[in-house]
C-alpha cells in the first residue's frame, strides 16, 4: 500500500488510528456551583488543557504509524561513471591445472590441483585483483569446457563477482574445451542487455581451438552488432614462437592457438592478445586492460529499501516527553498550592 509517497508494509494497522481520539473522550468533572460567577474564566487553562489533548492524540500516531511500517522501496538510480561491462570467460580445462611456469621454460608435467602454482589459481588471483580496482564496471562470468556455463549475468555487485571467481578455481578441470560455445555466450549475455557504454570480452585460456564455418560466422555477427572489444589472456606452457609470429613452419601455422589468434584479427573488432609466460606478465596485462578500459559508462545503481518509521517513534517519544513533563508541573503546583 502506498501513501504519502511511503509504502507501508502492514496497512491493516491503520484501522487502529481512531485511538488517537481517546484523549478527547474524557469523564465529566463538571461541578454543580451555587453561583457560577464564583468560577472564574481562564482562557489560558482551557487552551492549554486543548493542546495537551492534542499532544497525547499526536503520541497515539505517531506510535501507530510506526507500527505499520512505512518505507521508501528500493529503486534503481543511474549515475555517469567510469570503466566498462566485461565479461570474463575462463577456461575449465584440465591443461589449467597444470603449474604455471614462471621461468617459461619447460612443459608442465604434474597436475597441481589445488595448489597456488596452477595456472588456475594464476588467473583467479589476478582477475580479483582486477575486479578490485574497477568499482564502476558491471561484471558477467562465463565458465567453460565442453559447454559454457553462464554462472553471473551482468551485474553491478562487485560480492557475486568475487565469490564467482573464487568457485571456478575449485575442483578438477574436464577435458574438453569449447571456446566457441563460451564466446557465443558472452554475446548473448550483452544482447539481452541495454548499451551503457564500452563492452568488452575477456577471454583466459591456455590454448586454442579452431571454429567451425557457422560459428565463426555468428561470433563475427555478434560481436559485431553488439560493438564488443575483445582481450585474450593466453596463459602459454611452453617457449617458442610468439603468437604474433609468422613463421615458415607448417606445425607452427597449424597450431590451434595461431588459428584462433588469426580469426580474432579478421573479426574487425577492437581485439588484443596477451601472451603470459610469468606472473609479472599476467599482472602487466590486467594493467594495460584496466588503463585502457576507462570509457564513460552509465552506472546503475540500487538504492535499497528505507525504512521510515523512526520519525514517528521521534514524535510519540518528544510529544510523551512533553506530556510526562506537564503532569510533573501540575503534581509540583498542586502541592504548592496546599502548602
């Protein structure tokens, strides 16, 4: 129910407001006088006997109103910020589980499940750090293996994120990756979505996957439509060539991760690779992201419920304040008045 601009949550309490007018209905102490001149008329007392009624009839709302409960409901409130929505897709691999070579020198060999050293754990460390520094971005999680897992859709609180990010690192990786389905996903996320500004994919994976003709169809018009700018963190295992270089080599051009990396190039989308081989360079990336990913953005925030009772407990507990006062007053001029 709504009144006075105020929802009020338990309106059947305002049936109780008649009370306020016991203070009115009082016995009558009229005396019977041989000569009414003898009672004198006093303007004053009569006034002042009408406001304290009034008083006691402002305590009876006052606490009534109270009771019902009335509150502002929450809403949302739209501010200009700075940053941009991201999305981030992390692979569930089972090569994630592998140690994450800082030297960037050898093949992993040992899974390390669990440990701080996988590549896994790399990647959740870093994306909360990223997370931390972006207080305006509106944020979705995609997991992904053989299927894609849309765990958070865009949200603005920064908690969901962090406990999202946290969860993907527990567990044992699958064996199968399917970064198409992961990519297609993060598009539709942003097409149920209004435009607030600069959106952008972020895509932590450890190799590469080479897309069918009908997805790499729908990721172009996707992403397209949808003016995304693409990032992909590409956590490498191993030395050798960059990713950006061209080479003679056939094994080298038909590698998985040369395939993708060309087809994010002809997406004619703004697109960046970042090839980490060490934690300083994971870290220099999140970095080079998190300064170029300052775009004004439109901020939707959530104003939560408020209550609104606590002006009228002020106004019983003043107006009783007053009254208690006034019957020590007329207690304190009986008395002197038999002295």
């Amino acid at each position: 129910m709504t009144l006075f601009g105020l929802v009020w949550s338990m309106p059947m309490l305002l049936f109780l407001l008649p009370l306020a007018v016991l203070p009115w209905i009082t016995h009558n102490q009229d005396k019977t006088v041989a000569w009414s001149h003898f009672v004198p008329v006093d303007p004053l007392s009569n006034l002042i006997g009408m406001g304290l009624k009034v008083l006691a009839s402002l305590v009876f709302l006052g606490l009534i109103l109270a009771l019902v409960g009335p509150y502002v409901p929450e809403k949302k409130v739209e501010r200009i910020g700075s940053g941009a929505e991201v999305v981030v897709l992390v692979d569930r691999s089972r090569s994630m589980d592998d140690p994450f070579s800082t030297r960037g020198k050898a093949l992993a060999v040992n899974r390390t499940v669990g440990k701080g050293d996988s590549k896994r754990r790399i990647a959740t460390k870093y994306l909360l750090e990223f997370v931390d520094k972006r207080p305006d971005d509106r944020f979705g999680f995609v997991l992904f293996s053989d299927k894609a897992l849309d765990l958070l859709p865009l949200s603005y609180n920064k908690d969901s994120i962090r406990a999202i990010i946290n969860a993907s690192a527990l567990g044992k990786g699958l064996s199968e990756t399917n970064i198409a389905k992961a990519m297609i996903k993060a598009a539709e996320m942003y097409a149920k979505e209004s435009y607030h500004g600069s959106r952008t994919v972020l895509l932590v994976s450890d190799g590469g996957q080479e897309f069918t003709v009908e997805d790499k169809k729908l990721i172009a018009e996707l992403y397209q439509r949808e003016t995304l700018n693409l990032y992909w963190i590409y956590m490498r295992s191993t030395t050798g060539l960059s990713i950006e270089d061209e080479s003679d080599d056939d094994s080298w051009k038909n590698t998985p991760e040369k395939k993708l990396h060309k087809f994010f190039k002809s997406l004619d989308v703004p697109y960046r690779v970042f090839e980490i081989e060490s934690v300083k360079s994971f870290s220099e990336a999140i970095d080079t992201i998190d300064q170029q990913q300052q775009q004004t953005l439109i901020v939707e925030e959530i104003v939560p419920r408020e209550k609104k009772n606590e002006p009228f407990l002020w106004l019983a507990m003043m107006t009783m304040l007053i009254l208690v006062l006034a019957q020590f007053y007329t207690a304190w001029g009986v008395r002197k008045a038999h002295e």
